[in-house]
C-alpha cells in the first residue's frame, strides 16, 4: 500500500494499536498489537460524460482515437470520473453491453500522461478480434520519443526482460527472471544534449519504453519516475505516433499516425532555440 492509503487508514480510524485509534506520527514499541481493518472497495459506476473525442477512424467495429495527454484512459479507485471511457459512453452508449464493467470496448492502454493512437472496440467480436492481433504481436506500434543525451549508434535493439522493482513495487525494471521485453529504435533527429527517437516495441510490458531507455542511460524528457525533469515541458516526452493492424470485418491492413501535439512541439522549439 502507499503511504498515503495507510494515512487515509488511520484518519478514518481503520488502524488500531492496542486497541486504540492510532496516529500517523504515533511510535510503536515492541510488543504492540496493530490491528488493520480494510474497508469494502468504493463501488464504482460508469456515467456517461460529454467530452470531446479526437476520432481518427471509425466503422462498425471499431474507433481509433488520438488520446490527448493528461487523460486516464478507464475508471479506477484513484480516478471515478472524467476518463476516456466515460467520453467514450456518451458517443458509442452501446459499449455497456459487452466487454469488462470499467473497461469496456479497451483493448489497450496508454498512460495517462503519455499522448496518442488508441484502438476502442465496439463489439465483442471485434474486441476478441483486436486482442488477438495484441497477442500474436502483429499489431504495430510507434512512438516519437525525446531522451536525454546523444544516443549512439543511431538504431539498435533494446531486449531486456522487466519485472516489478524489487526495492519499489510501484515501479518497473529490468530484472533476472522478468517478462520478455523487446523495444527497437531509430534516431529521428539530434538536438543538442537531446535526441528524438523514432521507437517501435514488439512486446507491450508496462512502462516498457521509459524503463529500457533509462536502463541503456538515456532517459525520457519530462518522465519523472523513470527519466529527467525538464523545463521544456510539465509531462513525459512520449508520444503514441503510429498504430497498424488488421480490420476485423474484412483483415485489411490499416495504419494511422497522427502528428505531436502543441506542448511536444513548442518543447522541441525550445530545445532547438
């Protein structure tokens, strides 16, 4: 848990020691009896909320939508309302009726500070259709990335297995015994002490691409978990800038790409001077 779930605890009386209301300050002594009492999960519902939706294609199965950064993509204990989903419900209200309660027509994510391509589906059998293209690795997936540094050579392969940071469990890393993780790059441009990578990945780990590129010393512009803060911009310089796959209805081969949004080329302004 973290430590600001063990203090929400505490003020509502969750937490006991010898009997008694703790304090978050409170020291223990040995021989103390701490007693922990979770409450019930919040029940979460989803609501339909109007909010614009950046349509880049849409048919009878499916959207594919240019998410824009600072938006989470589904509902969760931390975030009830104004998602992705939540948009989505008010354009397509027919997502209710299949898929997983909190999450339904998704069959990726992107993180909530990452900007870019997203497939939604609109049936079931799209979706199973989708996510099966997701498992066979035959959906292609790009990104525009900005690292800290001149990255050399100018394209390579990072392939390093992940895992959950044994000394933080709310973090990744590359680990003996992690999951397969495979993430190519090319550089697009150099820019000073900075480079624009143009990056594809073959697996889809969490946080795989911000991890693999501080693993190697290049770390992403703005990612504060993984990377370097920066004064050019207030998010991580990630950008989901490509996306191919194959229509369920018909197998057709189709791929999208969007350009960067206004905060990532105003930061690439001002890196370039």
């Amino acid at each position: 848990m973290s430590r600001s779930r063990l203090q929400k605890l505490i003020e509502q009386g969750y937490i006991l020691v010898n009997d008694c209301g703790a304090k978050a300050s409170q020291k223990l002594n040995f021989g103390d009896k701490i007693c922990v009492v979770l409450p019930p999960p919040e029940q979460l519902s989803l609501v339909a909320e109007p909010m614009p939706v950046d349509v880049v294609y849409e048919d009878d199965d499916l959207l594919v939508i240019n998410k824009p950064a600072g938006l989470v993509v589904h509902p969760s204990p931390g975030h009830t309302a104004h998602t992705l989903v939540n948009a989505l419900l008010a354009r397509c209200p027919g997502l209710l009726n299949f898929g997983d309660t909190m999450r339904p027509g998704i069959v990726h994510r992107l993180d909530r500070d990452t900007s870019g391509l997203m497939i939604i589906a609109k049936s079931t059998s799209a979706q199973q259709n989708l996510i099966n293209q997701f498992k066979a690795r035959s959906v292609s997936k790009g990104y525009l990335i900005l690292v800290k540094g001149k990255l050399t050579p100018n394209q390579g392969i990072i392939d390093a297995p992940l895992g959950r940071d044994p000394s933080n469990r709310k973090r990744m890393a590359v680990v003996a015994g992690g999951r397969q993780a495979r993430t190519k790059y090319r550089v697009n441009k150099y820019l000073g002490a900075y480079t624009l990578l143009d990056v594809t990945i073959e697996t889809g780990r969490t946080h795989q691409i911000r991890v693999h590129l501080s693993a190697i010393g290049y770390p992403v512009v703005g990612d504060t978990v993984y990377g370097v803060r920066s004064g050019f911009i207030n998010r991580q310089f990630v950008h989901a800038s490509r996306l191919g796959f194959r229509l369920p209805a018909s197998g057709e081969y189709k791929e999208f790409s969007c350009e960067l949004p206004p905060d990532l080329k105003q930061a690439l302004r001002l890196i370039a001077g």
